[in-house]
C-alpha cells in the first residue's frame, strides 16, 4: 500500500505545479506503516501538495532515521 501511494505521488511530478489539486492523507497508528518508502513521502510530499497527517502513541516507537524525517518535514507537530 506505501509503495502504491508513494508512486502515485510521484506521478504528479508529471502535473503541472498550478494544476495539481491538494489532497490530504491521514495515518492513524503510523508505526506500523512506517518504511523507507513513507520516508520518502514525508521529505516530497510538500511539493507535489500532498498534505500528511501522521498519528502514533510514542515517537520512539519509529526509527531513529524516520523519527528525524517526520520531525525534519513537518510544519505542525502536536505531542
């Protein structure tokens, strides 16, 4: 499913920055969606207007890499 999504982001490289509508995603217990594909997603995700919301009970719970990606790429953070 990540790399499903991941692709599909992508693809709007090919979408014309003013044309390209937002769309959202919202992930609930991110820890067991967490990949190196996700990773990949919160450091594009911005450009191609994907907006993320990600939830999980404890950041420790993610890699010490995708715990400073999600931190790194997110504008709001709520703990």
């Amino acid at each position: 499913m990540t790399a499903t999504l991941l692709s599909l982001t992508l693809k709007r490289a090919f979408v014309p920055e003013n044309h390209r509508l937002p769309f959202y995603l919202f992930v609930d217990e991110f820890q067991n969606f967490a990949s190196p594909a996700f990773e990949t997603i919160l450091c594009e995700a911005r450009k191609f207007r994907l907006g993320l919301v990600i939830a999980l009970q404890s950041i420790g719970s993610l890699s010490p890499e995708l715990r400073n990606t999600a931190l790194n790429n997110s504008a709001v953070k709520i703990l």
